[in-house]
C-alpha cells in the first residue's frame, strides 16, 4: 500500500509555463483544486513531498507552505539519491511510493517506484511508462485526479474497480513494452531447431511453461514438458546437444533451477530463459534471455503474488505461438484436434457428409407408413422426398408430420401437397459446418438440385 506520495513541480501543479516579473523573479500559479487534492492527501494521512529541479523560488515556495507540504527539495539533480534518502527516514522501501512527473528527467525515479503517473500533457517517453496517465493537463487539475486515484485505493483497496486498474495499468505497461523483436528471433531458432524444444518452470511459472509447451505442440511442434525437480533423479538424461530448452521464472532467480545450470552447460543444449527481472541470474547462464515487462502485481496486503507476471507470462506465449502458427496448415490443425469444440468447428461439410439417410423416390404419393419405416430404419428424424434423377423435392421432419397430425389424425398418405419444399440447403462442400444454419438439425446438401447427401445436428 502507498504511504510516500511524490510531485514534481513544473508540468504538474503548473502548465509549464514560466513568468518572470520585472524583477527577474519567476512567477508560479497552481490550480485551487489541485490544493484541494493536497489536503485531503493530508487528511487521509500520506507522506507527502515535492522533489523539483527548479532551484528555491519564493512564489514557488509560498504555495508549497501554503498547501503544508513540509518535504520539500528544489534545484537538484538527483531525484532518486533524495527520494532514497527520504525513504531510509521514514523506514518504507520505494515500493511503498507513489510519484508523478511530466518529463524525462523524472523517467529514472518512475522506473522505481510502486506507482506512477503523469498529466495528459506529459511527454510520450513519461507516458508509455506510467501506470496512470491523467485525463487533466498538468496545472489544470492533474494533480488533484492523481489523489483522488491514491485515495481510493486507500479506503478501497479490494473493490472491483481498484483491482481492475492495477491489471489495466500493468496491462497497458505491458503491451508498450513487449520484445516483439525478441521473441520473433526465439521463434525463428525453433523452427530451425533439429533436435525437441523443452519447457520448463517451478510452481506458477511451471504451469505457464507448460501451457506454452502444449500450445506449441497443437501446432505440431516437438515440444515437451521438462520436470525441474526431477532432473537430478534422472530426468536430465533425456535432454541432448541440439535441444532447446526454455526455462521460465518469474525471478530469474530460482534456486532449484541456477543449480541445474551446470548441467545443462555439459550438455550443450541451447537454454533460453524467460523472466520478468531484468537483473536476474539468467544473465549469467542463459544462451538468451527474454525480459517480459511487468511493472508490479496486483497491489494489496500482500503484493507478491504472481499476477500481473502470469498475465505477462501468458502474453509472451500467445505472442510466441502467432510467430508460429503460420508454419501449420488448417487441415494438420484439425487432425490435432479431432475431437471437442475446436475439432468441431474445423470440419468441411465433406468431412461429415452422410450418404446414407432416410430417403423416398416420390411420383404423386406415398404412405405414411412407408415414410416413418424408412425414418426408423436409418434412425433419422427426418425424411428426404427425391425425383428418380435424385433431385431434391422436398423434405418433412417428425416435427412436421406431427403438426400435421394435429390438423387431420387420420391422415394416412403423404402427397405433393404436403412437402417441405421451402428448405435450406448447402452446395458447398468446401464450407465448414460452423458456418451453416446452426437452426436445423438436417442439412441437405445439393450439388446441380441433386441430393448427395446430408450434415445432421451441426449445432451439437
């Protein structure tokens, strides 16, 4: 949770503009409900400090006694010594601060802190790495948007609305920070790799690592699980020289996995690893390491879960596997996947065509009897009424003939006048049967106004 709430000055509580008056003297203004904004900051009982590098001003200075912000350092350059300085006094770490600036000389305390923002009128270098960019300009009431945020997240620290922002804000920090390029030379050395290509993790980055193996493998990559805790007790054995092994941690600094290191060097096999911490010990021993963008988890009395780091995780896979996919024709796909859903939803008509089905060649007439005998022999609901050249006349369901009934129960005999000859139909084999008229259970299908056959239940 925050407790150090940090400003810059120039930008935010002012528009940036700088006046000077006869006496050479700068002239500064801020917005009164930004002031408002400082006090109920007060209220809510935050730490709070402006660190500048506009040297002492007295309009300046006024309106920082004037709003009681008694932490208060102008004119330096070092915004990060100061801000660590402040933190050792008053025994809280960086990751309990909160700061917001407009420009590039305060992108170095940013890349540190728990929170950041900026106003809407902030430089895009500001804005591609802030948490929350206001909607307010800067002297134009950013300031007070950007406490009013703080404090809502203070008093409601687990309503939907402030976990939704900590994901949204990772979120967007995320997808501006993403090593496309990277990614795409890792996907680039898997297809050219001759030997398997294992995934690899502990706990939660185990199963992200073994999601990303099988999504690889439905695309019909050699991929396979590789179990960390059991490879001294055998399984090491099974990795070889030409093999890929992808290693995830959020750290980079799981100690189950530094040790296997060593081993993994006599092999020779190529180790990639897969971190959200840049200066992690990946560095030291990974053939290539992959840092995924991940500013913080989601926040609260415990703000080391693995949360925002999963969803980076996951990105780093679906990105993977775009670069991937492409390798894999529909067809293989739906071989991998012949059964559930997806397997459903790539079958052509010509994969699930029926040729045998309840079928009468009809002159002018015939029995009903006749009808339901041949429905009950081929176990089908439905009735297809053909000229002897096999053109399609008509068609009556069990659903019809039962409507039918009700108006005349002592119907016997099924005539021209009584077929369904208002039906859908479909001539293309080609189509797949997710897109056909999920509605009907029997789906003739024509070719020249011929019957060859029927799809059944498209929609099961």
């Amino acid at each position: 949770m925050i407790k150090l709430v940090i400003f810059d000055f120039d930008g935010v509580f002012t528009d940036g503009k700088i006046i000077f008056d006869n006496n050479g003297n700068a002239m500064k203004h801020y917005h009164a409900k930004d002031g408002m904004g400082i006090f109920r900051l007060h209220e809510a009982g935050f730490e709070i400090g402006v660190i500048s590098g506009w040297p002492d001003n007295v309009s300046q200075q006024a309106i920082l006694t004037h709003l009681k912000i008694k932490r208060v350092s102008l004119g330096s350059n070092n915004k990060l010594e100061i801000l660590n300085q402040w933190c050792k006094e008053l025994g809280i770490t960086l990751d309990k601060v909160a700061y917001i600036g407009d420009d590039v000389n305060d992108i170095k305390v940013m890349k540190e802190v728990k929170l950041v923002a900026c106003p809407n009128n902030a430089v895009e270098e500001v804005k591609k790495i802030a948490n929350v960019v206001c909607e307010k300009n800067g002297g134009e009431g950013a300031v007070r948007e950007f406490c009013e945020y703080i404090i809502k997240s203070k008093l409601e620290p687990t309503t939907t609305i402030s976990i939704l922002d900590d994901i949204k804000n990772d979120f967007d920090y995320q997808i501006m920070h993403y090593p496309i390029e990277d990614i795409e030379k890792i996907s680039n050395l898997i297809k050219q790799t001759k030997g398997n290509i294992y995934f690899c993790g502990v706990g939660k980055s185990g199963n992200i690592a073994k999601h990303c193996c099988d999504l690889l493998k439905c695309i019909s990559l050699q991929t396979f699980s590789f179990d960390i805790l059991n490879a001294v007790h055998g399984d090491i054995g099974t990795l070889k020289k030409k093999d890929v092994i992808i290693i995830f941690s959020n750290s980079g600094n799981t100690s189950e996995i530094i040790k296997l290191f060593p081993l993994f060097k006599n092999i020779e096999l190529t180790v990639i690893g897969v971190t959200c911490y840049e200066k992690s010990k990946f560095n030291n021993f990974c053939d290539i390491v992959i840092n995924l963008p991940c500013k913080n988890e989601i926040s609260g009395n415990i703000d080391k879960i693995p949360t925002n780091s999963v969803m980076s995780q996951i990105i780093f896979c679906n990105i993977l596997v775009s670069f991937l996919k492409n390798n894999i024709s529909c067809e293989e796909y739906k071989f991998n996947h012949s059964s559930g859903n997806i397997g459903k939803s790539l079958y052509k008509i010509k994969d699930v065509l029926i040729t045998e089905y309840a079928k009468i060649y009809f002159e002018n007439k015939v029995k009903l009897r006749d009808v339901y005998m041949e429905m009950i022999d081929k176990k089908m609901g439905c009735c297809f009424f053909l000229k002897p050249n096999n053109e399609l006349i008509g068609l009556l369901t069990d659903g019809d003939i039962r409507r039918i009934l009700v108006e005349n129960n002592n119907l016997d005999v099924i005539t021209n006048q009584i077929i369904n000859k208002d039906f859908y139909y479909e001539n293309n084999c080609e189509k797949y049967i997710s897109e056909c008229n999920k509605l009907f259970t029997y789906i003739p299908i024509l070719n020249n106004r011929k019957l060859i056959g029927i799809v059944r239940n498209v929609s099961s």
